[in-house]
C-alpha cells in the first residue's frame, strides 16, 4: 500500500506565528498545504481570505489544496488560481451547476475536487465522477477544527472507493475532519489516498514528527 498524501490544515496554525509554522509544514514530509476558506453563509464561521493568503501562499512551498466553504464559488475561481492553487476543491451543497463548475476550475489550469458534507451521499457523483481529479469527503461538519470524526465516513469511504475502481476514475479520495493516527490507519486502510489533519499536527508537541507518523501510519 502506498504512503497517504499529508495535507495539515492552516486553520488551526497559530497565526501570531504563522512563518515559523509554515517554515516547519516546509521542512516537514507533508505533502500539501489545506487551505480552509469560509464565508459565514454556507458555514457557521469565517476563516481567512485572499490578503492574508496571499502572503501564505508566498511563504509555503507545498502545492496548495484549497478547501472552499462558501457560496457560489465560481465566483472566486481566479483569485484562488491567483494563489498558485494546484487542488480547488467546492462543496457539491454549494454548486447548482456543479459539471460547469469543474469545467471552468479546469480550464483556469487547476485540478478539481468536490467536497461532500457528512449526511450527502457518495451516490450523487456518479455521473460526473470521471471529470473529478478529487472527492473530498467531510467526516465532520465543515466550519471548524479540533471536532470528532464522524464513523460513518467509513461506510461513504468504502462506498466511494467501490465507485472509483468501478468507474476507472482516476480521482484522488481525500477525508478531512478529526483526523489523528488512530483514524488516519482506518482511513489508509478503507482506500483513502489522502489525509487532511488540523489539530493533530498543529497542536502536535513536535509536528514534524506528526506529520512523519501520519505519513507512515
Ligand atoms: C473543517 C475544515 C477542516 C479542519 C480540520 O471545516 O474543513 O479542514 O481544519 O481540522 P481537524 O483536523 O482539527 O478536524
Ligand atoms: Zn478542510
């Protein structure tokens, strides 16, 4: 089996020490860096926005997974390629018009994930599956680090993984929400390709050792 993708999440870095984190998650085996962008609306908190990521996005040399938790976000599409995005990912709750949405991430140069909320079931994706580079599956509810994993991503995981073999899609399965070494081996194990993890790493007494963990979990 092969290692997972590492992407921690900025949002539970430190923000009075934003450098020196960010100067660890480079010198670290992390893989990418998740950016978690909120508005308020579609979820109940706000994040951060383009001014101060501007400056994340300068200081990190990680590819940039970009986690998008606002509505209509095809209207922020080139100020997330601006950032030198590699992975932008929407929620399929947000997106009316989700095979445009994709089209037009795709076509601004970036490869194109979709989000789904813990109660939404894999079973929605499967007729666009195969234009998806990722699915990023919610195991909590999005708005906030540091929740607890909801089990039952497991059962979507499985169902997602069937989907893709079947299908021949070549998308990336990545779990976000509550994810630690504990969860991240029943996650690795269930077929996901990537890990997000927030507190794990953040709040890790010594995160480039996390990251190692989690990385050969
Ligand atoms: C939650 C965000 C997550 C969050 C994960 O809405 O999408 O990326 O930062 O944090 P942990 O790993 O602490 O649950
Ligand atoms: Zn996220």
């Amino acid at each position: 089996m092969s290692k997972p993708i590492i992407s921690p999440s900025l949002l539970s870095a430190n923000f009075l020490k934003l450098q020196e984190d960010l100067e660890i998650i480079n010198k670290s085996e992390a893989d990418w860096l998740h950016i978690d962008i909120m508005d308020g609306v579609f979820v109940p908190n706000i994040s951060f926005g383009f001014p101060v990521l501007k400056y994340v996005a300068e200081a990190c040399t990680k590819p940039l997974d970009v986690h998008l938790m606002i509505v209509q976000p095809e209207k922020f599409i080139k100020e997330v390629k601006d950032l030198g995005t590699m992975m932008m990912n929407v929620h399929y709750e947000t997106c009316t018009h989700l095979h445009r949405v994709i089209q037009q991430i795709k076509d601004a140069g970036m490869q194109a994930g979709v989000t789904l909320n813990p109660a939404t079931p894999v079973c929605v994706l499967k007729d666009i599956i195969s234009e998806l580079d990722m699915v990023l599956l919610m195991s909590v509810n999005p708005g906030f680090g540091g929740q607890k994993f909801i089990p039952q991503t497991l059962n979507k995981l499985k169902d997602l993984r069937e989907m893709i073999d079947s299908t021949g899609s070549h998308a990336l399965i990545e779990v976000d929400g509550g994810v630690n070494l504990e969860v991240g081996k029943l996650l690795v194990d269930g077929g996901a390709d990537a890990l997000v993890a927030g507190n794990a790493v953040f709040k890790a007494p010594d995160m480039v050792d996390m990251i190692h963990r989690l990385k050969n979990i």
